[in-house]
C-alpha cells in the first residue's frame, strides 16, 4: 500500500500483489485511496485495473466503488491525498445526499438552490469527476429516475461529477429528495440541463431515451457460489483523452471482457463515455488530479477491492515473496534446465526450491510474478505473496522486486507511444534483524540500468524483476504486539522529475514460533587459482592446468537457532601434486586441520582417499581425491565458522571436474544425519602439462682445494619419499654425460607449444641434500661460502648463481623438439658446475657441509 495514501486505518492486507481492498465486508465504511503522485491532465492516458465486488447475498451487497480524479486541496496530508466523502450511497466520494429539502410551495429552482448549498456544506470531495460502480439502487435518493423504468437489473455504472452543479431534485410520493446526475454516453442533461419542473427536473429515462447510468448485471460475485455467479475479478480500462489544447477531456472505459464466457454471469462488456468536461473548471488551473478509488458500505456491505496493472505517468515498484521450503513442502520442484523450470517431482533434474544450487536468477526464470502451482494435495497455490503465514526459522524466502515503467501521457499524433527511460535504478532494502540474506548480510541493492517504458497495447505487460534469497533467522520481536516480520524496497533513478525513492507495498512474514527442528546453513564455498593470479573468487575455474595452485574458502553459516554436532565437511579435488598431502593445507578459523593418514584422531583432522566421481556428462573422472574433515567444534547458532583451503593440484586426466561438496552433523544428541549442500565447483582443466625432474648433485669430499678452479659433479641422486638420497649415476663420467633431469610433456594439440627450462638459486638451502639434511651448513654463494656455482651453456659462456637473485640462467630450450619423454644429459662442457673461489680461503683442514637449493622454472612462469 505504499504507493498510495489514505485516510486513518490501513485497508484490510491480502496474500496477493497490487491488491488494494476498500471495503472488507463491515457496514457503515468509507474510504479513499489516492496514487501519491498526480496525473497531468491536459495529456492522455489509459489505466487499467481490475475490480473485485464480492458478498454471500450478491443482490443486497451496497454500497459501491467509485474510480476518481480529483484535486481536493483541503484534504491533504505530508503523503499526499486522503480524500474521502461520505458513507453510504455517496460511495465514499459524494457528499449527503439525505438531507432534508424544502417541500410544498417552493419552486424547484429554490429546491435546488438549497439543495446545492446543502451538499457543498456536507463531507465530499471537491474538484473530483468519478466513474461509479454502484451495487444497490436508492431509487429514493441518489439513483432516482438514473436507469431505465424497464430495467430489471439495478446495479449499474456511470459517470458523475460530483459537486453542487449536477445535484438535482426530485419528488417522490409527498417530498422532494436530492439525487446526483449520472453520465452515461447520452450526455444531453449535461449540455443542456433542466433547471425547472413541475414535480422533478427534466429530463429522466421516461422522457429521453438513453439518459443516466447503464445497467451493469452482475457487477457483484457470490462468495459461497461455485457457479457461474461465482465473484471474479473484473477488468476495467480507463482512457483519458484531452484536446490537443489541454482545455477539454472526457473519459471513455469498457467494463469486462470482450469475451463475455469470462465475466460474472455471462454479461457483456459494457462501453461508457462521459460528457466533455473543462479541465480547469472541474479541477482547477493546475491540471493535474491525484487518481484513486472509493467505496463505501451502509447498513449493507460488501467486499471490494481493486488491482491496477497499467500505471500511468510514473515508474512503480512492487515487493512479494514466496516461502520456498514450504512450497517444497507442498510439492514444488524446480529443475535447473532452460534456465531455471518448474519440474514433477519424478524430473531426474528436480530439486528443492529451496536448494542452495539453485540461484535467484534461476528461480525467477522458473516462477513468473503470476505463478501458480498444483501441490500433493491437490490444491492450487500462488507462489508469492505480499503476506506469508506460517514460517518456520530456517525457511529460505525468494523476494522479487518488479519495476513497473509505463508509457506517459505525452500527447503527440504521430506517436502515442512517447516514454521516458527509467535509468540507473537501484532498488534497496535493508532487511530487519529477522531476515538475513544467504551469506549473512542484510543490505540488498538491486541495480537496473536501464528500464523502459511497456507499451499500452501490451496484453501482458511484463516488468523488469530481480530476486534475491533470504532467510528467516529469528521469531523474536523486541516489540512484544509486533507480529510480522515486515520490510519494503525502495527504488530510486534518474530522468524522472520526481526523483524522491518509490516505495513498495509491504511483505509480511508471520512465524509460526514452533521450536525448529533442524539448523539451516549456508555454504558459500568458492575458489581461487593463484597460478592464473586470480583475485576474483568464483565457483567455477577456467583453463585450470595441470600443478595449479588453488585457494578455496568456506563459510559455514548456520542461519538458524540450533546448533550443529559432530559435524563433517567432504568436498573433491580432481588431484593433489604428488598424492602428497603436504601439497594441502587446511584451516578451521585459523587452527591448522592436520592430516591423520589413520583415521583414529577424535579431534579435528582429515583424511585423504581416492575416489571415483561421476560427472554430468555420465564419465567417471577416476582417482579423484575425497578430502573429509572431521571432528568440526559445535556449529553454534548464528554463526559463521570458516574453513580455507590451499592445494596445490597433481596432473589431471579429464577435461572437467565437478563435484559438490556436503556438511554433514547431528542435532540434540539425534544419532541421525543431517546433510546440507554446498555450491558445485566446477573445473574447467587444460589437461596435461610439463612435468620436470631434475637430479641432485653430489660434488664429493676433497682433501684440498685448488683456488679458482671448476669441479664436475661426481654422482646425481634422487629422494625416496622418506627423504633419503638415492644415487642415480654413481661414478659420473663427464665425457660421456650425465642425466640432470628428465623432461615429460602430456599435453595435447594446440596446447603443446614450445617451452624453455631455467635454473636459478633460492635464498636457502632448507630444501638441499636430502630436504633437512643439510639446513644448518654454508649456504654455497654466500659472501661468507668459499664456494659458488656456475652454469656453463657450452659455447664457452659461464653464468654464475647468487643466492635469491633469481638470475633464472637458460638451461633448455626445446625448439622444434617436444618430447613426450625426454633425458637432458650435460657433460663436462655443459652444465652445473662448482667455483673454488680464491677468497675468502678454503677451509685448509678438518670437515664442512655446504649446500644451495636450486628453483628450475619451466617456462619463466615462476612454477617450480
């Protein structure tokens, strides 16, 4: 309701969107609702809207609606407009019709002079013209001689103008009444009216053929009847057309549908068209009215209510929302194919609409604003409401935000059509403390950049919609009479001249404050490839290569007020380097998870194992690694704890890898299993890759040294995974050569280009002869170390290694040559050789380690 203002008390909420209800079925009720920002007249325009008239005795139901335009400058408010008049047959818009009027012996001039002043000084709204819908006939009063003496059917609609200028008087039996005249297509009266008679004012429907109001059967739908007399929804369309100056207007409308099987009882649609009215004179020399509805009810009532769906001069936006775990309750499911669709429950593709899979923008693709669906039960459910009951902490809510931007009332013959863009819309909400978006936020700013105007002659115009998913996170209320969790949206833009922020009706959420069953989480889980240096997280990496270098993060948000025991998180890696968990590091808040190869830790650790994982595409991606975490602390309620991961990958065999990742735990001591889904990582992998591995170099023990010399190596060894020295080629004999390291090229097609191999000296030497053996010695090429190392490239050039310079020295270049196994053998004119430097002076006697450890890069890619 925020769009439009009024007078005192809300009217009654509904469960539907752009719904407006004026009277809710109690007697003596009047009301008006005004759109808060004014229509300019002196250009045209077409509103359409629906109208609901609904009563368990259709044929007593009064007393009627009313669609008015009007400029009442005294019944104004800070919001806008809260005009109303009187109850009754005044139908919330006219003044007192039952006041007393002079009798016998009087003229009807002065009846009607006194009766003028006396409705001008009676509660009404001035400057108004009004289309009325108007469910009971007071042949004694308002509608007196307005429909035809043959008519059988009383309810009827009309054009009025409701000021001291169109009151007539009439006699009925000894006494004279006021009415109001009607206008409906014959407009003779208001062109020319009567100011004299004998016993009423001339003319009525006896005496000129289509004068007053036009018959509208069946204008009011039963409540309790399931027939054809059942209350429906009926459409109405409102055109505005002034003259080309802005000086005369008139209104025509249609009242039903062209297809009469549609309307309430069969009737046809009915065609009105008021009298051309001045535009100033009626509501003054602004030209401009605020547009709304009015109803009212008597001694007999009624429900009515009203739904626009074409909006003129301004953007508008609404807010609903639908409640998505109990739809899924009901029976809802959602696939995610096309885009997002609704499915059986049968569907292989179907899902909770509530799973964490599926994103907003599917689920809106899926659920249109109209959406309907069939539940187990048999019954049919809208899916979004501007009113849930029911709702349970833990529930998943979808909200949508519909921008509505019509065509304005720019006149211009050659294009009717004129719009004005909508751009740079935000459309904000800031939730209340019950409501929390998926990763715990509270702040929503959905962007629009662009949002153009619907055309008129649309059949279904279709807004701009965003959604975003929500949680109910508590039912507790610091006011103890609040009820509903209840929030809004506001949009605001540019290019309009009324820049102040649209404001959506309200949605509200009422708990059910049943004690939850279950905690509810959400798992933001996303990914980062720092070889690519990513800086961006996402949940699908792309051109992933073989020994990448992965980040993961992982929020456990428990949304809910119970708590999480025993809880496992499980997720897949597609390799890890070496099948060595040294190449995975994992975190719990900050705490490093450590790996226990056996399984028996009771605290927190992780395991390791192979597993084959299927795959979308029916493939099994084999000896894919399941990395399981165990012994989690207590996942307290509204909590986030969080998990990061490092892992460096090993060399992968398919194109793509997914999986999606599970917590599992247990609630209140329950010895079964609660499971909750995280997002599906997705690998997209550029299989293959340049495997290198070199030798280490053994330069013997020497008794002596010769100042300024170059030693050969003597032996080349590899590690065994213990981290023990394995000779490889004992006894080298330089001539011959010897391998440095051997070369492996698993790439395929377009990818296998040509590469290099460099060589550089790390700052340490924590990594040399045999990982810790030596991490206490000399670092070789230290200021320090009477030793230095020189790579000789064979045509007589040397290339000295310093410690931590990174001089990366060009060691192969593989040219044309792309070997899918390759050995690189040096020999005494190429390769890895040991400088005695002349100072400092070598050792002259007793024992001393000395090492460096070498970086190798393939590529100048820095990946070692």
């Amino acid at each position: 309701m925020s769009n439009f203002t009024y007078k005192s008390n809300p009217p009654a909420a509904v469960d539907y969107p752009n719904v407006q209800v004026i009277t809710d079925n109690i007697q003596n009720q009047s009301r008006g609702i005004w759109w808060k920002n004014k229509v300019d007249l002196t250009r045209p325009f077409t509103l359409k809207f629906y109208i609901y008239i609904a009563s368990e005795k259709p044929e007593e139901a009064a007393d009627g609606l009313t669609f008015t335009l009007q400029n009442d400058q005294e019944q104004l408010a800070p919001e806008g407009s809260v005009a109303v008049g009187t109850n009754g047959e005044s139908l919330g818009a006219y003044g007192d019709l039952r006041k007393p009027i002079l009798g016998e012996g009087f003229s009807n001039t002065t009846r009607l002079n006194q009766a003028q002043y006396s409705y001008n000084s009676s509660k009404r709204i001035k400057n108004s013209f009004s289309l009325e819908f108007d469910t009971y006939f007071n042949s004694d009063y308002s509608d007196a001689y307005q429909l035809p003496g043959n008519s059988d059917d009383r309810s009827h609609i009309a054009f009025t103008i409701p000021d001291a200028n169109h009151i007539n008087v009439h006699k009925s039996s000894k006494n004279y009444f006021m009415g109001i005249n009607h206008y409906s297509n014959n407009n003779i009266w208001f062109n020319d009216p009567a100011t004299d008679a004998n016993d009423s004012l001339y003319p009525y429907p006896a005496k000129n053929d289509g004068y007053g109001a036009t018959s509208a059967p069946y204008i009011v739908g039963s409540t309790n009847d399931y027939s054809d007399r059942k209350a429906r929804w009926e459409p109405v369309v409102y055109n505005w057309v002034p003259d080309k100056n802005g000086v005369i207007g008139q209104a025509t409308t249609t009242f039903g549908y062209s297809n009469a099987s549609k309307n309430t009882k069969g009737f046809s649609q009915l065609n009105l068209s008021s009298p051309m009215v001045n535009i100033a004179d009626t509501f003054g020399p602004e030209k401009k009215a605020y547009w709304g509805m009015t109803g009212s009810t008597g001694a007999n009532y009624m429900v009515s209510a009203i739904s626009a769906s074409n909006i003129p001069g301004t953007p508008g936006v609404s807010k609903t929302a639908a409640d998505l775990t109990k739809l899924g309750k009901q029976g809802l499911r959602i696939s995610k194919a096309d885009g997002g669709k609704v499915v059986s429950k049968n569907d292989p593709g179907a899902l909770m609409p509530d799973d964490q899979s599926l994103t907003s923008e599917e689920l809106m693709h899926a659920l249109p604003f109209d959406a309907q669906f069939t539940g187990d039960d048999g019954n049919k459910y809208p899916v979004f409401r501007n009113k849930i009951y029911d709702a349970d902490v833990g529930d998943i809510f979808l909200y949508r935000s519909d921008i509505y931007n019509y065509y304005d009332s720019i006149f211009n013959e050659k294009n009717p059509d004129l719009g004005n863009h909508w751009y740079n819309v935000h459309v904000t909400d800031d939730l209340p403390p019950q409501l929390r978006l998926l990763d715990g936020s509270k702040d929503v700013d959905l962007y629009y950049p662009d949002i153009p105007p619907i055309k008129k002659d649309t059949e279904s115009p279709t807004p701009q919609s965003h959604g975003f998913k929500a949680a109910l996170v508590s039912d507790q209320f610091d006011d103890p009479q609040q009820q509903a969790v209840i929030n809004t949206v506001k949009a605001s833009g540019s290019n309009f001249a009324d820049k102040t922020p649209i404001e959506s009706s309200d949605v509200q959420v009422i708990p059910s404050h049943r004690p939850p069953g279950r905690p509810s989480f959400y798992i933001n889980n996303q990914m980062q490839d720092v070889t690519q240096n990513m800086t961006d997280w996402s949940t699908t990496l792309n051109n992933v290569g073989d020994f990448d270098n992965v980040n993961y993060r992982i929020p456990l948000y428990n949304i809910s007020q119970v708590p999480l025991t025993n809880g496992q998180y499980t997720f897949f890696l597609p390799s890890v380097k070496n099948n060595d968990p040294n190449n995975l590091k994992l975190q719990f808040e900050g705490q490093d998870i450590p790996y226990d190869a056996s399984d028996n830790a009771t605290g927190l650790h992780y395991t390791i194992s192979n597993e084959n994982v299927k795959q979308t595409d029916g493939k099994t991606y084999k000896n894919a690694k399941k990395i399981v975490i165990k012994g989690l602390p207590t996942l307290d309620a509204y909590s986030i704890k969080n998990i990061t991961a490092n892992v460096n990958l090993g060399a992968n065999e398919g194109k793509v890898f997914a999986s999606t990742p599970t917590l599992t735990g247990q609630v209140n001591g329950n010895s079964e299993l609660v499971k909750y889904y995280g997002n599906k990582e997705i690998y997209n992998l550029n299989s293959g890759s340049i495997q290198i591995t070199p030798n280490s170099f053994e330069y013997g023990t020497h008794a002596f040294f010769e100042e300024n010399s170059y030693m050969l190596p003597q032996n080349t060894y590899t590690f065994d995974e213990a981290g023990n020295p394995v000779p490889t080629t004992p006894r080298i004999n330089p001539r011959r050569g010897y391998q440095a390291f051997s070369i492996k090229d698993t790439r395929k097609g377009a990818a296998r280009k040509d590469f290099k191999v460099s060589l550089s000296q790390a700052n340490d030497n924590s990594q040399s002869a045999g990982r810790n053996q030596l991490k206490t010695a000399d670092i070789i090429g230290n200021d320090a170390s009477p030793f230095q190392l020189f790579f000789f490239d064979g045509n007589g050039t040397k290339h000295p290694l310093t410690p931590g310079n990174n001089d990366n020295v060009l060691v192969y270049s593989s040219g044309d040559d792309l070997p899918d196994l390759k050995s690189v053998v040096w020999n005494d004119r190429t390769g890895l050789k040991l400088n005695v430097r002349k100072t400092p002076n070598v050792p002259e006697n007793g024992h001393q380690d000395y090492g460096a450890t070498l970086n190798w890069t393939v590529n100048s890619t820095g990946t070692p």
